[in-house]
C-alpha cells in the first residue's frame, strides 16, 4: 500500500513543478529496483520483493496514476478479493487439494460400502496420498530443509539463480502478482484522498480501525484456532487461513495503518516516531540490511542458527534486529541525507551523483 502511495506521491510531485522528464524517472527508478531485487535474490537470499515492486510499478502503477481514487480503491479491493484469492489458491494448490480430498473421500466413502474402485479411482487416491505425504512434516524433512540452508555460499548463490530464472520466476511472480498489485491500488486510492497524509477527520480514522479490526481479528482469530486444531494439517491451513486471506489482510493493514495515523495526529510518541520515521527515510538500505544479518545470524556466520531456535527465541532475533535498524538509523540520518542505498537508486535513477551529506541541496 505504501509503495503505491509513493508512486502517487513521486510523480505527482514532479508533475507539480513541472517536471518533463516524470515518466523517464518512473521509469529508471523501477529498472534499477528490478535489478537490485535480482542482486538480492542471488546473493543475499531468495524471500526478497524488490524485483516485484519494479516490475509490476512499470507493467501497471504508471498508467493507473490518473485514476480516481475510488476506482483505485474499488479496483484494488475486487482484485484482492478475486484475482489475488485465485493466485493464492494456485500457488499454495489450494484449489487441487480441496478437490483431490473430496473426491478421495467420495471413493473410500464406496469402498467402505463394499464397492471396488476403478483404476482410475485407484489413481485419484495415489495422487492424493502422494500430495499428503508431500505436505508431511518428518525429521528427514526437516533435516534436507536445514542442509539446503546452510549450502556453502557459492553453493547457495548458484542454487537461488537457478531456481530465479529456470524454475522460480513464473511460481512466484505471476502468481503472486495481484497479491501485489491489488493493495499498491489500495495505496494509491488512500493517498489521493488524504487518508496517509493524515488530512482526514480523526473520526475517520478511528471509524476505519473499528471496522476494520472488527473484520480482521475474527476472520483471522478463527483461522488460527482452526489450523491449530487440527494440528496444522495443511488443508485446513489452506481453507482457514490462505483461502479468506485477503479479506483480512486488506482490512487488517487499513485498521493498522488508522491506529499509527491517528498516533501521528494526536502528537504521542514524538520519539518513538522520530526513531521510526528514520527507518521510513532509509527503508531500502534496511531492507537489505536486515537481510544480511539474518543471513549472518542463521546462515553464514559462525552460529548458523536456522533450524535451532523455537519460535519464541526467534521472537528474541526480531527486537534485536529492530532495536540496531532504529538506533543505527537515526545515528546515520545525522550526517547524512540518505541512506547508502538509497543514494545510490537516486543517483543511478536522476543520471547525476546525489550530494549524500545531511542539509546540502539535492536533487528532489
């Protein structure tokens, strides 16, 4: 939602003083994004997003710049609801499982009544069986996961490159793609109306953290207790969880984003929002970098820690990573105007080297 909103933010402003060259820049810009994600894919570590934000900035997000901010929002939402539901289905094989299962259950339902099942029955339950055991946590799993993880560096860039580019790439970037492209329409609507800007009543704001959180935490609340019920056998996971997805997803980010926003206009927390917006202005650079250390901490580094921490001790990793973002971000943003990466895009991107000390003019 938040790059969406950029996109409406970067080229509106350009526009406004006048700029000729906004779509070159847009463009650029989310070139050199694509070719960051790619680097980040296979060298650092394959759950990365950048490629996708840049390629579908260029394929959609331009175009649909002009669009009123209801169409967005309406757009945006009905492709979540639709189109980001039936990718989910397809890259979880939601949608194959739930029809495997019950057609399964119909055949065993005949056997137990005495009725032999024909061979292509007999095949519909193979392929079942097959798909269950797929989906079975054992410790051999569990131990070829963790060995794949801890590939030796080489081993591991040459392993993400071949599954980007000969394996991975339709899976997870067509897919997958109005999973994203949805909300950056969403984000795109809610900044042409004010909405994270803060320009909206506060009443506004509390109205869209009850509606939304009275949507969101049940939907998800009962997905949960679902999946934990039945231990979290992976289609009741798929039906609870993955399936209604979107419906809590969307709501749940509003709500959210209505609690920080009315935090910002109510004035609390000056501090804390001092330190956070410091990581907002060098988010790239961050990125990256909590990618790094993650790596170090679970993979490349003496500790090589993936697979040995409970999920409460990862909790543990997580304060510990933020804590270095925030504090390790204010100190830079005291002498410096970007973070390095960040300078780095908005030099590639405007052509020119960007003056990268605090208080010196640069480019908008």
């Amino acid at each position: 939602m938040l790059f969406g909103a950029g996109v409406i933010l970067l080229t509106s402003r350009g526009e406004r003083r006048g700029n000729h060259d906004v779509a070159d820049t847009y463009i650029r810009r989310n070139l050199f994004l694509m070719c960051f994600g790619v680097l980040h894919d296979c060298f650092i570590w394959s759950g990365y997003i950048l490629f996708d934000y840049g390629f579908e900035a260029l394929l959609f997000l331009y175009p649909f710049r002009k669009l009123k901010a209801r169409t967005l929002l309406w757009t945006g939402t009905l492709l979540s609801l639709t189109f980001a539901t039936i990718g989910m289905a397809l890259f979880q094989g939601a949608g194959r499982d739930l029809q495997l299962s019950s057609e399964a259950e119909k055949i065993r339902t005949q056997q137990g009544l005495g009725q032999a099942a024909t061979p292509e029955q007999l095949e519909v339950l193979n392929q079942w069986k097959a798909r269950v055991d797929s989906q079975t946590i054992t410790s051999a799993v569990i131990k070829k996961e963790v060995a794949d993880a801890k590939l030796p560096y080489f081993a591991s860039v040459l392993s993400r490159a071949q599954n980007e580019f000969q394996t991975g790439f339709y899976v997870i970037h067509i897919d997958l793609m109005v999973d994203m492209v949805s909300a950056m329409l969403i984000g795109m609507g809610l900044m042409k109306i004010g909405f994270f800007s803060a320009e909206l009543p506060m009443s506004t704001y509390v109205l869209c953290a009850l509606i939304g959180f009275g949507i969101s935490l049940p939907l998800t609340a009962l997905g949960v207790f679902k999946a934990y019920a039945s231990h979290f056998y992976f289609l009741d996971v798929e039906k609870w969880l993955f399936l209604p997805y979107y419906v809590g997803r969307e709501s749940g980010s509003i709500a959210i984003c209505a609690v920080v926003l009315l935090i910002v206009k109510s004035g609390l927390f000056k501090t804390a929002q001092e330190w956070l917006a410091a990581v907002g202005r060098t988010a790239f650079s961050n990125y990256v970098l909590t990618s790094i250390i993650c790596q170090i901490i679970f993979v490349w580094g003496p500790w090589k820690l993936f697979g040995e921490l409970a999920y409460y001790q990862q909790i543990y990793v997580v304060f510990r990573v933020w804590t270095f973002n925030l504090i390790a971000s204010s100190l830079w943003l005291r002498t410096f105007a970007f973070g390095p990466l960040e300078w780095i895009w908005r030099s590639l991107t405007y052509g020119a080297i960007q003056s990268v000390w605090a208080n010196r003019p640069s480019r908008p």
